[in-house]
C-alpha cells in the first residue's frame, strides 16, 4: 500500500491508544497486515527497481532519477502524516508514533538498499515474504479507488 494509506489505517487504529509504544506497535503490525491485501503502487521505477532487488545485493548508489522517486515517496509520506492528524484528534505523540510505524517497514525496506546490513536485509526478506504477490500497478482505477475507500472507510469507523 502506499504510504497515505497505511499512515491513515495507523493513525485510525490507534489514536486512542493511552500509550506511545502500543500505538507504534499496532501501526507497524497494521503495516504487514495490509501489504498482504493485493494493491497498487505509483509509478516510482527506480523505487521499484531497487526495492526489487535480491536481499543483501550492493549497496545502490543515488542517482537523479532515483532521487526524483524518493521525492514522490517523501510528498506520499508528508500526506500521510498531514491527513492522519486532521482526521484524528488525540495526542500527537500517539499519533505520530502510530503513524511512524505504520511506515517503518517500507523505510526499512529502503534503507536495506543503502546499507545491506544483516537485520535489515532479514527485515527485507520477511517484507517480501508478507508483501503480496499480486500487484495492482498497471490497474490504477481498480488500485486507486479500493485504497481511497479502504481510507475512508477507516476514518468514517474510527474518527
Ligand atoms: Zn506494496
Ligand atoms: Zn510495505
């Protein structure tokens, strides 16, 4: 899923949650729960790319194309955090906390390109194996529209 949504289904899951670190442990099981759902991602192909990668491969070198496509990923992350405390009221370290585990394993991910270290390429592996199979990219109406009304379908039961 993309960030928006699971920062979303985070913050809906745990904005009143009484404490910090239960909040950021929901919102990174929410995380594994909804990657296993067949999804769409947007268009970031050197993404793609890297996170396509066999585990543990060489560390990937930052090119333009590259950092035009984390820069997509940095806008999908700065909503996400944006909508999920208008949406929700609560504590900002709740659901920030929520919010940040909900994106930390796609953050992982990431970050096992740069520095292949052992826990990190594991974490990749284990996101691989939870992630589905089936990708939603090439159909975006079907993609975008199921992730939209699985986001508000968290904020109308939950806010
Ligand atoms: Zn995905
Ligand atoms: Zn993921």
């Amino acid at each position: 899923m993309i960030l928006v949504t699971h920062s979303i289904i985070g913050s809906a899951l745990v904005h009143t949650a009484l404490s910090v670190g239960g909040a950021f442990t929901a919102g990174v099981l929410s995380h594994y729960l909804f990657d296993m759902i067949p999804h769409w991602h947007y268009h970031v192909p050197k993404v793609k790319e890297a996170s396509l990668r066999a585990p543990g491969s060489a560390p990937i070198k930052l090119s333009r194309a590259l950092l035009a496509d984390i820069r997509l990923v940095a806008i999908d992350l700065a909503f996400g955090l944006a909508l999920s405390f208008l949406f929700f009221d609560g504590s900002w370290s709740v659901i920030g906390a929520g919010v940040f585990g909900a994106v930390l394993p796609d953050l992982l991910v990431g970050a096992s390109k740069f520095w292949p270290q052992k826990l990190l390429v594991l974490h990749d592996k284990f996101h691989r194996w939870i992630h589905t199979d089936i990708r939603l990219d090439d159909r975006p109406m079907l993609g975008i529209t199921t992730q939209a009304g699985i986001a508000i379908l968290f904020v109308l039961f939950f806010r």
